[in-house]
C-alpha cells in the first residue's frame, strides 16, 4: 500500500500543492522576461546588415525551435521514469506535454518558412534540419493519436512512452543537423556562448524571449495537469 501512494499519490499531491504555489511567480516572470524581449528586439535591436529588420521574426522562430526540442526531451525523461518506475505523475506530464510542444513545432516551420521565403527565395526546402524538425511535428502527432485510440490507461502510458523514447532518437539529428550535413540552414549562433555569432544587443532579448517561451510552457503544463488531476479524482 505504501510503494503505491509513494508512486501514484504522493507525487501528485506534492506537485498540485507546489505548481499552485509556484504559477503566480512564473506568470510574472513570464511578463517581465516577454516584454523585455519584444519591446528590445523589435525596436532597440539593430537592423541586421544582410536581412535588414527581416530578421526579427527570430525572436519567435529560435524560441519556439528550443521549445520543440525541449518539450520532447521532457517527454522523453517522463517516458523513462514512466516505464521503469510507473512513476503517475511522469505519465501524466507526458501525455499533457504532446500538445504544446507540437503547436510550438509547428509555430518553428511555419516562422522558418515566412523567415525563409525572403533569404532562400522559397517556403520550403528538403533541407536536413528542416525535415527533422518536420519529422519532430510527425513524432509528436504520432503520440497524440495513439493516446487518444487506447482506452487502457496502463497500455496507454506504456505504448506513448515507447513513442517518446525512440523519437528521441531524432533529437540530436536535429541540433547537429547543420554541422553533419551541407544545409541552407545557418549554423550554430546562440549555443557558442564564448564567442557568439550574434551581437549582444540583437542576443540578449533574443535569450530572455527564449527563457520567456520556457516559462510560458511550464504556465500551461502546470495547467493542464492540473486539470487532468482534478478530472481524475
């Protein structure tokens, strides 16, 4: 009885008790971190020497491209604990964080395309990280579909873990995508945070707009599961 509540109960009273604490703060620090990013990127940030002010669609491509990546690893660490320690809680992140992160996957192609159009003369192109990212938005497609044709819950949780594990697989594809591979995509910017190919004024509201979407993500997880618990008692 008690290794049950200790994997079922607990966690998600614990959880319940902690998010509601913690969603005032992150709805204000999400206002903050928003509003900066927005207002410096959109009109303190220089214009870019080659795109002019085309390039300020990033402040919403590279964050929701982060988020797309991000939300399937947490997906992928919510899977394992699911199906080595049956851990509830895991289960339920995983099955309320499908959704976002394919709205957010989408969000990144449909910026990628618009920001394209003008640099690359077209919407779209087999290029390697853009078809990974494509085959991301598939993945998390994929798992919404299966949860929603299984009515066990046991089975359920088990086969949307497996999905989730083995699409990680993909995750790697896509950050190393423009080094393995010959690509129209540009490369590394932001991650080469000793000498980063982007200028500080254009980089620091980017960084907040990407802390912003994270935060924003955690806001409507919190959320959702929330509701999924309450549904469930």
């Amino acid at each position: 009885m008690w290794h049950w509540l200790k994997q079922n109960f607990l966690p998600v009273k614990f959880f319940y008790q902690t998010s509601t604490m913690l969603l005032p703060w992150l709805i204000f620090l999400f206002v903050i971190l928003f509003s900066y990013g927005m207002i410096a990127g959109l009109f303190f940030a220089p214009a870019d020497y080659q795109q002019g002010d085309g390039f300020r669609i990033m402040y919403v491509h590279v964050p929701s491209c982060f988020l797309a990546m991000g939300i399937y690893f947490v997906m992928a660490v919510s899977a394992f604990l699911t199906l080595v320690f049956r851990i509830k809680i895991a289960a339920i992140c995983m099955s309320c964080s499908a959704p976002i992160g394919a709205w957010f996957t989408f969000l990144a192609l449909v910026t990628g395309s618009i920001w394209g159009k003008p640099m690359w003369g077209t919407w779209w192109i087999w290029d390697a990280r853009l078809t990974s990212v494509l085959i991301l938005l598939f993945l998390y497609l994929g798992f919404i579909a299966l949860q929603s044709v299984i009515y066990s819950t046991r089975a359920r949780e088990r086969a949307g873990a497996l999905i989730a594990l083995v699409g990680a697989i993909n995750l790697p594809i896509i950050h190393y995508s423009v080094i393995w591979w010959n690509t129209l995509h540009q490369g590394p910017s932001i991650s080469k945070f000793a000498t980063p190919s982007i200028a500080p004024a254009m980089l620091y509201p980017l960084l907040a707009m990407i802390a912003a979407f994270f935060i924003f993500y955690f806001i409507i997880l919190f959320i959702r599961m929330q509701n999924k618990i309450l549904r469930a008692i």
